[in-house]
C-alpha cells in the first residue's frame, strides 16, 4: 500500500516512551497497515479525563482491527513532566496503549497543535482524515474510526454498530441553560503566569485580589516568587478566586505561605456548577489535609467530590498525597451560585487550578 509520507507530522523530541518498549512513528504504523489516533493530553486535565473511558473501550473494540492509539503526553503543568507521575497516571486511568512523553512540545509544534484534547485520525495511506478538538463527538469520532478501518480491509460486519453518545448534561443546568441563565465558572489558574497572561489580554484576572498579588511579584526575575497577606471581603464576586492569610504567589501555583494552627489562612470561591475538581500537590512529598466546606457546611456523601473523607469529627477534607487532580464536589444537581472554602495548616497546600463540570455523572 501507498503511504504518503511527506504530510504526516513527526513524533520527534519525546524524553521517554511508555507502554512500548520501542520508539514509535506514524509513518511505520501506518505502513503497517494500521490506522493510528493520536492523542494529545495531559494527565490533570480534567477535558482529557473525560475522554479516556471512550479511548479505553476503542483500544479495546477496535486494537485486533488495526487501531493503534498513540498518547502523546504534553504537559501544562511542570510537575506533570515527571516520569513517575505520568506511569502512576496510566495506572489511575488504565491505559494501555503507547504513550510518548512531549515534554519540550516538540510534537505538539510539529502538529501546530494548540489543544487539550486534541485527535488526530491517519488512514492506513498516512493521510489525516479527520481531527477533533475538545471533548464530545465521540459517536462521530468512532464512525470515523469504522470507516478507516474497513478502508483498510478490517471485516466489522460481525462487530455492530453501536456508537456511543456524548456525557449527558445534567438536567438543572440544561433547564437554565433553555432560559437563557446558565452560568459555569471557567477554569480558574492560581499561578501568576496565566494571570498576568488573561490581565495583559484585557480580562480580569482568575484572582480576584489581583492589585496585591500583582504587587508581590518581582518580575524580571526567573521564577519569581511573592508573598501577600490579604483579607477576604464579606460579599464574593462569583467566578474569581480569594485567599486569606498568607500566600506565596509562584509561576504555576500559590501555596500557603506558612504553618498555622487554627485554619485561619483558606481560599474561597464563588462558583457555579454541579461538580468541582482542584489540582494540587505537595511540595515536601508528605500527605496533607484540606478541609471543605460549601456554603459554611461540611460536605456530606450527597454533595461530596469522589476524593473526600470525613475524620471522626464529621470534618469533610482530602488527603493530598501526591501531584494530581483531586474530585472536590460533587453536587446532586447543578447550583447556580455556592461558596467553596478550602484549608489547611500545612505549608505545602498548593493549588495550580480549579475545573467545574455539569455533566450528570463524572468530574
């Protein structure tokens, strides 16, 4: 078979190879007669997550057909280069299939990609033949799958075509959603590079005391670094985050700029959604709690996020314990305006990002 060579992008500048024990090429699976899906993600992107179980069962439906799917691991964050964290992500999520670690986002510039997720879909002639962006399409996405494979001389005639649909919105939100007054609180970055970014840009920062986080910063210098002590007002503008107490303000993240006792140093935040996910990691390595509370009340099994525990006293909270997102609320139904509070007495409470979702099942 003819492969057309000259327009498949390279994978090229990869730090390491997981679930292969060889370095792989598009050119060489498709001259094999295979039909490749690449897949760009990054493992606390909770848009990435939400599209592994439909990669999971196409890996298992359609790997014997000759679907290869390759992962090409770009991270967001600088944690998520680190090979152990994404190994123990494959674990988490299950998957199977080769992954390249991108670190230097060289495949990623090769591919003028500028999204997470993203797919990529190459024919066995190496043409691409449709992309996606995001999540969704998943019904679409797996009939082009079908499509390349007979194509490519697979029988699918005793497979049935059964294409799946996408998350099912949750019902609340898609009442609000008809009327027009659906609101969900964007992703939220807590580091001072993506504020400074959306501030340059003419927007208004994720952090709501923006004036003394900014003034913290002593920019000119490499990662530089701020600390604020700042004072949560009594009404909370929806959408932005707050802090109390004392923070270090750091490129990619803020953390608790001290040990304390009492839980007097938090965050707060005025969200709209029906779930809530925060990445955060420890810098010392040890395990940490966080309390939360939702409108001034401990969580309960109703409205809790899949990462909470409750200690003997009912106090809701996560157990940080490594770099990764952590499933904080998870509400029956979507809420149009609820204040969320996280703290904690260790000094190694770092936040990097706040996700919502208002799907009906799922982060």
């Amino acid at each position: 078979m003819l492969v057309n060579l000259e327009h498949i992008p390279q994978v090229d500048g990869i730090d390491a190879w997981l679930n292969t024990d060889m370095e792989l090429s598009i050119a060489d699976l498709v001259g094999d007669g295979n039909v490749v899906l690449v897949d760009f993600w990054t493992y606390t992107c909770v848009n990435c997550i939400r599209t592994l179980p439909f990669l999971r069962d196409w890996w298992a439906r359609y790997e014997d057909d000759g679907l290869v799917i390759l992962g090409i691991h770009t991270p967001e964050f600088e944690f998520e280069k680190d090979y152990d964290n994404v190994v123990e992500a494959l674990g988490t999520h299950e998957i199977g299939w080769p992954v390249a670690q991108d670190n230097r986002r060289v495949t990623w510039r090769n591919f003028e990609n500028r999204y997470w997720p993203a797919k990529y879909l190459f024919n066995s002639r190496g043409e691409m033949i449709y992309s996606h962006f995001g999540e969704g399409k998943y019904g679409e996405t797996e009939q082009q799958i079908r499509n390349a494979l007979v194509e490519a001389g697979a029988d699918l005639s005793d497979d049935p075509l059964d294409l799946p649909e996408d998350q099912i919105r949750d019902a609340a939100f898609q009442s609000a959603w008809v009327m027009g007054n659906a609101q969900v609180t964007p992703e939220l970055y807590a580091g001072w590079e993506r504020n400074l970014g959306v501030a340059r840009a003419g927007r208004h920062p994720y952090v709501a005391q923006y004036e003394e986080y900014f003034e913290s910063i002593p920019f000119g210098v490499e990662n530089a670094t701020g600390i604020i002590d700042v004072t949560i007002p009594q009404d909370l503008q929806s959408h932005v985050l707050y802090f109390q107490g004392q923070w270090s303000v750091e490129p990619e993240r803020i953390r608790h700029a001290r040990t304390t006792e009492n839980l007097e140093d938090y965050l707060a935040l005025n969200y709209a959604a029906k779930s809530v996910n925060a990445v955060l990691t420890s810098d010392s390595g040890e395990p940490y709690q966080v309390i939360v509370t939702v409108d001034g009340a401990m969580l309960t099994p109703d409205n809790a996020g899949a990462d909470i525990q409750w200690d003997e006293d009912g106090y809701s909270y996560i157990l940080v314990d490594g770099p990764r997102m952590y499933g904080i609320v998870d509400n029956p139904q979507y809420l149009p305006q609820s204040v969320l509070t996280m703290r904690s007495n260790s000094e190694d409470f770092g936040l990097f990002a706040f996700t919502f979702g208002v799907y009906a099942q799922g982060p």
